[in-house]
C-alpha cells in the first residue's frame, strides 16, 4: 500500500461568526483519495466546517492545512434564481472565477471549453448545455452546480448537502461519480443528511455537533451513544447483508 | 412643430438612446443583483450632494454641482453595500433594508440642504424632475462620456458582477473578491443614476431603469436577452414619450415612465 497523504488537516478548530461560536475544537485529517460523510443535525455546524476548508472563513482558534486545489459546491439555498443563466454559463462560473477572467470578452480557451463539457457529461448534463439553468428541476440544478464544482479537476472536492431533492437513479450515479473521482486520487468531503446510500462507499463518517463528536469508520461511528450525542436521540441502526452498517433514519421522525 | 424645434428634438431623441443603453445595463444588474432600490436611494442622495454643493458655492467654495451629486450617490450606494455585506460569507444580506435607511437620510438632506438654498433652488428641482427639452449640447456630452464609463466598467468586470449577483457563496469560495468587485456594482449603478438624471431626474430615473429591466427578465430566455430588451422597452417608450408630449402638455420623460410601468403591469398579467 502507498504511503497515505494528508490533504486536508484540520487542527483544534474554531470558527464563530460575530462572536457566536459554530464550531470548536474540531480536529480532522482527510487524506488523497478518501471519501468522507459529514453528518450532523441543522446548525451543527457542517457548512462552517466546508467553509473554513475552503479558506472563507477565518479560523477563531487552531488552524487548516490544505493540499491541493479546491472544488467546492455550496447548498442550493445560495444562488440567485432571478437570472436566467445558461447551464454552460453556470459551469464556466468555475473556470473563470478561477482565473480571474471576469471581462465581457475574456472567452474561454478550446481546453477550457472540453473541461465544462466534460464536467457536465460527468453528471449527465451536456444536452441541457445551452437550456437554462432557473428552467431545469431541482435535481437537474443540483447536478449542474455538481459540474461547476468538479470542472476545475480540483484535488479537494466539498459538497454541501448535493443530495437534495435528487431523484435515487441520479443520486446512485452522481454516487458513482464521486466514488470514481476519490479513487482516481481525489478528496471527497461531503455534508449528507442521509448517509446510507453512501455508507457502501466512504472511508470514514463525521459527526459534528458545534464539536466533532466522532471521526472514523462508519461501524465505529454509528454506534448509539454517538448518534445521541449528536442529535439528541440515539438513532436505531441495521446491518444490511455485505456487512454495512446502516442508520434507520425512518425512525427519528416515527 | 416649427424648424427651431429640431435641435430640441434631436438632442431629446439622442438623450433617450444614452438612457435606454443605461436602462439596459444598469437596470439589468440592479435586477439581476436584487437592488431595484438603489436606483431611488442614490438619485435622491445625488440631489442632496447637487444641493450641498450649491450651498458651498454660495459660501464661495466651487464645487460642480454633479460631482457633488456623483459623490453623495456613490457613498449612499457604498454605505447601503457595506450595510448588507454582501462581501461576508453566508451573510442572507437585506440590501434592500439597508438602502431604504440610506434612502430616508438622503431625502431627508436634500429636503434640509435645498431649503438652505432656496435661491437656486430652481436648479435642483431641475434634477428632481429632469427635461428632456432643456438638454444642452454640454449636458449630453457629459451623458455620453458618464455612459463610456458605465459600459468600460461593466464590459471589464462583466462576470464578476454575474457571478456574486449568481452565487455569492460559490464566488468567495473560488477567491473572488465578492465584496470590492459588489461596491464597484453598486457605484456603477450609482454613477449611471447620476448620469441620466438631467435627463428625466431624480423621481423617474427609478421607473426608466427598474421597469424595463424588470419586464426583459420575465420574457428573455437569456442573459444578453435582458440587456437587448431592456434597452429595446426603454428606448422604445422613451420615443413615444417624446412623440406623445408634442399633442399632449405632459413631460415627454414623465410620459415615458408612465408607459414603463403600466407595460411591467401589463407583462404581469399576460405572463403569470
Ligand atoms: N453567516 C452567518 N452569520 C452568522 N451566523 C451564522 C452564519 N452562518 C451560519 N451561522 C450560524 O452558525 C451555526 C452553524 O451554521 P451552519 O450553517 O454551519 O450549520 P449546518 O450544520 O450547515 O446547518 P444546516 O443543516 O441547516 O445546513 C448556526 O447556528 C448558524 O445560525
Ligand atoms: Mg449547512
């Protein structure tokens, strides 16, 4: 086996924005290739925790070592859906954020051009290339925003809850995809609020409840005493018939 | 319409087309960036600064009373932006709220400063109503260099401006600098305000710039769309306007504003 790489090294992390304090004390190592989960309940603290990998945000206390270039498509709630944007429009949002080319007739380069094209073949997107963006289902923007996230080929790659409102045929192909790119080398961080269609495919699962309560493989994770401590109520779990431990969600709301 | 009427005529008729490419590129991005009210906020902050720079002139200091008016407008644009922080990661700003107090203080110093001037107060009534007929040659050539800016400032930053009005969040998170690149906006807009209220002052300028926009966005399927209908609506109302105000005693730029408006109505109904 090669020798693991830290890509991203999070050290007694605290984050607070005006003074209140979102996250504390979070220590964290995600290493090349690797496929991790964030959990945790709302206002836990999962998109400060993106956020501060990211660099946004300055870290109150402790600090965050990143190796590599970063990729990172924030929850849907953010964008603006008064203008009607092209999908192209919205991907090459990425490449040319990147570089700086911000002017009117700053084109894009013939490589940069197959860099969208194939980020939005990736998600299974390019025929809704020229469609606009605000026209196309929930699901369908979650992908495109998928394709600006991965078009620059970053080595990090975070997502914000990419899940939402994507039908499960989709939901299994973007899994995929992300699989695939955590194996050909890349980082994979990524907030989910339902784990188990994942559970088969990341190295290791978080939980965080303003503190990491718990960091490390997924039968290590989910065990009840940690579920409690993250989300108030223990959450039931099963183990499905290869092995994996899978949280029964259903049942919190039951 | 005798031949003395021609000048008149031509210069409303080039006036309005300066209009309407700022109607198309400002009011496309106070739409697109959600800050239709800035429009009203920075045309009434630039009458304060035209009136405060008429007090200093009687106090014998010269200030041209357009800078002062650029000048007024760019900080209420600057100090509404700050107030909303845009700039701040996951801020779920109201810019809106924040222009709306910048647009009180505003008022309220024009309405203080022009009452200390009651003298040449005429001169900045002129800018709260605007002519179309009583532009001089000098008058549209500040327009036409004012709108140069505009265009250089937007052509060069076009994609920034779209991307943090877009996804703010997504922008900070690719380095870039959402905060400058959002005042730069708001100060585009402000000085594009400033630049066309000779034309239709300070209370219509809000009806040229957000309607046209406003109505494009609801039918254009593009981006480049918005801009060209934009443009086109505006353009379009401001000749009839024009056309309108020499069988009818009304102000060509109020007729204008008139049909803008009742056209975004009109839009309202026709596409739910
Ligand atoms: N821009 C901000 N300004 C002030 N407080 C914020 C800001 N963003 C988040 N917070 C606060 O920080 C805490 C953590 O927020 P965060 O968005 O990281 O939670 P989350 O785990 O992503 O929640 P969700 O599941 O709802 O997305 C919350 O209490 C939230 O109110
Ligand atoms: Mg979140």
């Amino acid at each position: 086996m090669e020798a693991l790489m830290e890509a991203v090294v999070i050290k007694d992390l605290c984050c607070t924005y005006d003074g209140f304090v979102a996250i504390d004390r979070v220590n964290m190592i995600v290493n090349k290739g690797e496929f991790v989960a964030i959990m945790g309940p709302n206002g836990g603290g999962k998109t400060t925790l993106l956020r501060a990998i990211a660099g946004m945000i300055k870290p109150q206390r402790g600090y965050v070592k990143v190796k590599g270039e970063i990729g990172y498509m924030p929850q849907k709630e953010h964008v603006n859906f008064e203008i009607p944007i092209k999908v192209r429009e919205v991907v090459e949002m990425g490449i040319m954020s990147k570089k700086k080319k911000f002017s009117l007739f700053s084109k894009l380069s013939r490589e940069e051009k197959e860099l969208v094209n194939n980020a939005l073949k990736a998600v299974d997107m390019l025929k809704f290339v020229e469609r606009n963006f605000t026209e196309l289902s929930g699901g369908q923007q979650q992908r495109v925003l998928l394709a600006r996230a991965i078009a620059t080929k970053p080595d990090i790659l975070l997502l914000d809850e990419p899940f939402n409102g994507v039908d499960l045929p989709t939901q299994e192909k973007i899994i995929k995809l992300l699989d695939n790119l955590a194996s050909e080398g890349v980082s994979v961080i990524t907030v989910v609020h339902n784990v188990s269609p994942l559970i088969h495919h990341v190295s290791r699962i978080a939980l965080l409840n303003r503190e990491l309560i718990a960091y490390g493989k997924p039968e290590e994770v989910l065990t009840p005493e940690n579920t409690a401590k993250t989300y108030g109520i223990p959450i039931p779990t099963t183990v499905c018939k290869e092995g994996y431990i899978h949280p029964l969600f259903g049942d919190i709301h039951g | 319409m005798g031949e003395v009427m021609i000048p008149f005529l031509l210069r409303a008729i080039v006036a309005i087309f300066i209009i309407s490419i700022n109607a198309a590129i400002t009011g496309t991005f106070t739409v697109f960036r959600n800050v239709s009210f800035l429009v009203a906020g920075t045309a009434h902050a630039a009458l304060a600064g035209a009136a405060l720079a008429l007090i200093l002139e009687s106090l014998g200091f010269h200030v041209p009373v357009l800078l002062g008016g650029v000048l007024f407008a760019i900080f209420a644009a600057i100090s509404a932006g700050y107030a909303s922080g845009r700039g701040k990661v996951g801020r779920r700003e109201d810019t809106n709220t924040a222009i709306a107090i910048s647009f009180a203080l505003s008022m309220s110093l024009a309405v203080l400063f022009i009452s200390m001037v009651r003298e040449y107060a005429a001169r900045v009534w002129g800018l709260l109503i605007g002519d179309l007929f009583l532009l001089s040659y000098s008058d549209l050539a500040i327009m036409f260099i004012t709108t140069l800016l505009v265009i250089a400032i937007t052509a060069l930053f076009y994609r920034a401006f779209l991307y943090l009005s877009f996804d703010a969040e997504a922008a900070i998170a690719s380095g870039v600098k959402v905060g400058l690149y959002d005042y730069l906006l708001l100060s585009t807009i402000a000085l594009s305000v400033v630049a066309i209220m000779g034309g239709v002052g300070a209370i219509l300028v809000f009806a040229m710039f957000v309607a046209p926009a406003a109505i494009a966005k609801r039918f254009a399927k593009s981006i480049s769309r918005v801009f060209l209908l934009s443009f086109l609506i505006s353009f379009s109302s401001g000749i009839a306007g024009i056309a309108l105000s020499f069988y009818l005693p009304f102000s060509p730029g109020a007729m204008a504003a008139v049909m803008v408006s009742s056209t975004y109505f009109v839009s309202v109904f026709v596409k739910k």
